[in-house]
C-alpha cells in the first residue's frame, strides 16, 4: 500500500466554527484510521468560488513542494463550488501527481457528476487524476 502524507482540508462558508472545525476533526480521524500520516490541515470559512483563498494556497504549495502527496476532504464541494475553480484545483493536483481522497462520497461518481472526468482524461501528456475510493464503513 502507497503511504499517504496528506493534508486535510475543511471548508465551509456558513458561519458556524463548531461544524466546520468538526468537519475537519472528522477527516482527520478517517485519516488516522486509515493509517495516513497527517502533515498538516487547515479549515476555511470563506466562499469557494474564489480561487484565491489563502489556506488552499498553503495546501497546494506543500503539494508543489512535495511536502503532501495527497489531500483528503469530506468531499468534492469542500474544495469548490463553483465548476471552473474546482478545475483549476484538480488539474493542479493532477499536474503534481497528488492524490484527492474524500471521507464522504464517491469521488469518481462526484467528477463524472461534475463533467470533470472527461476534461481531465481529455488532457494530452498529463498524468491522469489520481484519487482513492471512499471506504465502506
């Protein structure tokens, strides 16, 4: 089995600190019992339809740096709503070599969902996305 040294990702725009800091907490236990080493989390309380967020950008730095080799969220949505930035967000994922784990959801259901799968596969000379199915509980 690869080792994992994830970094675990929260996000929320609604205004309760106690959910979204249980959302984190609860990615970080599936990831413990996982066997995943944790690198480092952050949890957000902004809108995801901007790009520009500034834990996002921590995370995808220690994914460019190398640092993480994976990030786990509840799932898709956590990353971003809004269709054209979730791209963004994967395709540099992909391009990085980074695996997206989610806790909650099928992930492959959520890209063919989203019409993501097909613009990432589509993609020449790149490595196609990489992401772990959610386990059974």
């Amino acid at each position: 089995m690869k080792e994992y040294k994830i970094w675990a990702f929260a996000r929320s725009a609604a205004p309760n600190l106690p959910a979204l800091e249980e959302q984190l907490a609860e990615v970080m236990r599936e990831a413990d019992r996982r066997g995943y080493i944790i690198v480092n989390s952050c949890m957000e309380q902004k809108y995801g339809t901007k790009f520009w967020r500034p834990d996002l950008f921590a995370m995808l730095t220690a994914v460019q740096q190398g640092r993480v080799n994976a990030v786990m969220v509840q799932s898709l949505d956590r990353l971003s709503h809004d269709i054209a930035t979730l791209y963004r967000i994967l395709r540099f994922l992909q391009n990085y070599g980074a695996v997206l784990i989610t806790t909650e959801t099928n992930l492959r259901y959520e890209l063919f969902l989203t019409g993501l799968d097909a613009r990432l596969l589509r993609r020449h000379n790149r490595k196609p996305i990489y992401y772990v199915e959610c386990e059974e509980r």
